[in-house]
C-alpha cells in the first residue's frame, strides 16, 4: 500500500508504545523508521524487527578501555545512544552482539547523522561492512540477522543522494502488524470515553 512518510512515522510510534516502550524511545524508532523509508529501506519491517522481542528494560554492558559491548542487544532499548555515545566520544567503538534489527540500527544512526553532521561504520561478524551518513547508506552488505556488529565513528562517503518527501510503498501484511500493535494503545470506543475526550465526540463537531 501507498503510505506518506508523516502516516508511517505517526503508527510506528504508536505500535511501539502499544509494544511497551516508553514514549522517548517509540519516537527514536519511529524517527529511525521514516529515516529508513525516506531512502528506500525497508523501515517498517526494521521496527517491527525490534518489536518482537518486546520491551527490554535492561542492558548488558561490558567496558573495556574505549570499547563497550552490549550482549542480547535490543536496538529499540539501546540504538539511539549508540551514535550518541560515540559522537560525545565517550566510547571509541560499540560492539553489539546478537542486535535484534540491525537495519534499525542503521537508521537510528542515519538520524543522529542527519542532525550532527556525523558518519558511522559499521562491520559485522561476517565481515561486511557499511557506512551510515545523512545521505544514505553505503559500501557493504547488511544482512538482516548477524550475530555481532560494530560501529564507530567514520568519514562520509557516499554522494548527496534525494530522499523521499512523499508516499512510498509499504507492505500489506507489515501494515497490518504495525496496526494491530498500535491499536493497544487506543481507548476503547464508548460513550464515556468519548464524554472524557476521546475521539471525536458525541457529534462530528465536537
């Protein structure tokens, strides 16, 4: 189906929340979701990736000198601090291993490229590699399931590409996942709910 960017971010933020997660964290993955989209990416499917695992309150963290390794790593619980992390130079490289959607990793990172002028590599265990930048993403393969990625910090090298700005085409079967999450957070339908505010009201007007 035909979707407009601004339609997909609004029910990824929804499914996320209606998945568990805090709002904070459903707008990074909504953000990363659209940032997907926007360059042909399956973003959507990259959400939902996430989703599946539900909500993951804590993190496994290892520091070792510049390195910090997250095992089990959920990238909707930890994806967004991930660029954070390495553009404040706090940490040298990021090794996550088992990721749950590694191409929502790559969004979130193409957000935080997007906003700070930034670039980031990222290599999996299998040795493919790839570079994130505000443009894109560019270089090596991604697979869908890898046991372990790093990232760090890197040099932009892909060329100014255009985005998307209006529809773009999502998948039916993806949809209705992505809806039936977000419907969790939804008030029911009855007369008092609508008395308290929500939905339209008693009339169309209201």
């Amino acid at each position: 189906m035909i979707c407009s960017l601004n339609e997909i971010g609004g029910l990824l933020r929804k499914a996320a929340m209606g998945s568990g997660y805090p709002v904070g964290l459903a707008d990074a993955m909504s953000a990363a979701g659209v940032w997907l989209c926007a360059r042909d990416l399956d973003g959507v499917g990259a959400v939902l990736a996430a989703l599946d695992g539900g909500f993951e309150p804590t993190l496994e963290l290892q520091r070792d000198h510049e390195t910090l390794t997250i095992a089990n790593a959920s990238i909707g619980r930890c994806g967004a601090s991930v660029p954070e992390l390495l553009a404040s130079g706090e940490v040298g490289r990021i090794v996550l291993e088992d990721p749950d959607s590694l191409m929502l990793l790559v969004g979130m990172a193409g957000v935080a490229a997007t906003v700070g002028s930034t670039a980031f590599a990222l290599t999996t265990g299998e040795g493919h590699s790839a570079i994130v930048d505000s443009n894109g993403l560019s270089g090596g393969r991604m697979d869908a399931v890898v046991g372990k990625v790093e990232i760090e910090l890197a040099e932009s090298r892909s060329q100014p590409s255009s985005s998307a700005h209006g529809a773009v085409s999502v998948n039916d079967q993806q949809w209705e996942r992505v809806s039936s999450l977000a419907a969790r957070v939804y008030v029911p339908a009855t007369d008092e709910s609508r008395l308290s505010g929500a939905g339209a009201g008693l009339t169309d007007n209201d």
